[in-house]
C-alpha cells in the first residue's frame, strides 16, 4: 500500500523517525502541503496521513484509491468524517498521546507565573544582583501555588491529570464538564462555568471544540474572574475571543494569561494579544515533548497495521 504523510515536519522536525509507519508500504513524506497540492498528492495514495491539512468532501470525492485516513492528532476536525464515511473511508486518530505533556506544560506556565524565575535570572543577568547590594531581591510579588483555587474546565484525561497535580501541589480543584464519568482519586468540586470562572484563581481549558463553547470566553465571562487570577488556554484557540481577552488585560480585569494556542495559527501579525500586557504566548507547544511525539508516531503505526489485518482501531467515524 502506499501511505502518504501530507504534513509530517512538525511531528518529525528530525528527531522522531517513521521508519514504523514506513515499514507498512510505500512511503512518502511532505513537510508541508498547501492546498493546491493536495489532490496531486494524494491522487495514488492508499492511506493519508494529515495533522493540519484539510480534507474534505470535494477533496474525498476525487481520491477513488483512498482506502484509510489517519489524523496524526487527537482532533480530527480537518477531515470531513461524514463524507469520509459516506466513501466507505475509516478514520482514525490517536486519542492519547500527550496526557502528561500537555499537563505538565500548563504547570510550566502557571509556576513561571507566580514564581517568575525567568524574570528574575534575566535581572541577575543583567547585573541586578550583583550591583544591587542585597543578599536576595525579587521584582514582582512571588505567591505559593498551596492554598490556591484552580478552575478546570474540561475533564477529560488532560483536565484529571492537571487536578491531579494541582491536588499535589495543594490545590483546591474546581472542575467543569458535561459528562462527569467516574470520579478521580482526589478531592474536587464540580462547578457551574460561570461559578467556575468567579471563584477560581486559576482557570485552565482542556475541552474540546464545539459549536455551543466557540468563544465562550468573552467580556462577560471574563469579567466574573478575580482581578488576581491567572487564564491559561493549552486546549484550542477559538475558545476565546482574542479582542476580548485583551481588552481585559488591558482593563486589569484579570491579572495574566497564557496562551498556548489562539483562534488562527499562526497567529496573526496584526492580532490584539500581541500588545496586551501581561501575557505569555507559546506556538502550540504544549503538545510536543519528544516523547510525546513518538507516542503518537508508535500509535499511528499502530493504527495502520489494525487497519491492514482488517481490525482497525481508533476509528472517529464508525
């Protein structure tokens, strides 16, 4: 079978070989596909591989060899999974692969926050310290994580495993999402969005896309935070309104905020977040750990050795 990959560089930049998925068939790679490309690409391809390149109807409709599609990603929003069912076409994406990662990175982002340690080696760096003339100094006011309220919204498997560490840090863990599941194995409270919102002094978004959530983060949601609280988005852009966001941080409605990801990637040279104060903006990193990358890799492979035995796995549009 001949596989094609039609965005792999950021997956495989160089360090995460795909000799796995390469040992399948006939394999070709692109680092990047623009959309003119596609159907030249894939015309002959019997699996697709995408991240970001976009395939839908129109594009499924002209790939009569395509036998498989794997999204090389947990969403799975850039494939026309109805059209693709329609062909007789399974997807599959790869639904765990960056749990710690993405959770461990949220943390990242809150400690450099409230403890502020590249701040303050950029100020020893500049000789701050050493002609200062005291034994210890800092420049903003440094807090403990204990004690504090997290909000989390979404709690799937990123958003428990973020409780969880909050809960060693000595947290008190808030927690929203329309499906509860069985509980995890440490304290927390469920709470309403906008209670979630009020009461939290961090709030941080793990939830899917949808219709109904597409900007929910807005002026009116923003203004029930505490004007010391802290909003961390590593989950998807469009969760929030970008003006919104920094018009509050302008109007000191809220303290800070990162952003891992923002409604278009990448971002937008003219984008309002660029000038707002007091925010840490990342390239949609949280996701990409080395090993994170090569869990997604393994299971991809994975995927496509269940899909040639006739048992795939993994399938979004059964």
């Amino acid at each position: 079978m001949k596989i094609v990959v039609l965005d792999g560089y950021t997956l495989n930049p160089g360090d995460n070989p795909w000799d796995e998925i390469a040992a399948h068939g006939e394999f070709v790679c692109h680092d990047r596909t623009a959309p003119e490309e596609i159907l030249e690409r894939s015309r002959n391809a019997d699996i697709l591989l995408t991240n970001k390149t976009v395939l839908n109807a129109d594009t499924l409709a002209e790939l009569p060899n395509l036998k498989f599609i794997c999204v090389l990603a947990t969403g799975y929003n850039v494939v026309d999974v109805e059209a693709a069912r329609e062909r007789d076409i399974p997807v599959a994406n790869v639904p765990i692969y960056g749990t710690d990662a993405v959770a461990e990175y949220v943390f990242a982002l809150l400690l450099n926050h409230f403890r502020q340690p590249h701040l303050h080696s950029g100020l020893v760096l500049n000789g701050e310290w050493s002609g200062g003339g005291e034994w210890s100094f800092w420049r903003t006011p440094l807090a403990e994580l204990a004690g504090k309220t997290i909000g989390i919204v979404g709690f799937g498997r990123i958003g428990r495993r973020v409780g969880e560490i909050a809960s060693a840090f000595k947290m008190k863990v808030l927690a929203n999402d329309p499906y509860h599941g069985n509980e995890p194995p440490y304290a927390f409270e469920w709470r309403e969005i906008p209670e979630l919102f009020a009461e939290a002094d961090v709030v941080t978004l793990h939830c899917n896309l949808t219709p109904e959530n597409t900007g929910m983060v807005d002026t009116t949601l923003l203004s029930r935070m505490k004007k010391t609280a802290y909003l961390i988005n590593t989950s998807r852009g469009p969760l929030v309104k970008d003006f919104d966001l920094a018009d509050a941080l302008k109007q000191g409605v809220l303290a800070g905020a990162a952003l891992d990801v923002v409604s278009t990637e990448p971002i937008e040279a003219d984008s309002p977040l660029l000038k707002a104060p007091n925010i840490t903006l990342t390239p949609h990193i949280a996701w990409a750990a080395l090993e994170a990358r090569r869990r997604l890799t393994r299971i991809t492979a994975e995927n496509i050795a269940a899909f040639m035995a006739g048992k795939p796995i993994n399938l979004v549009n059964q």
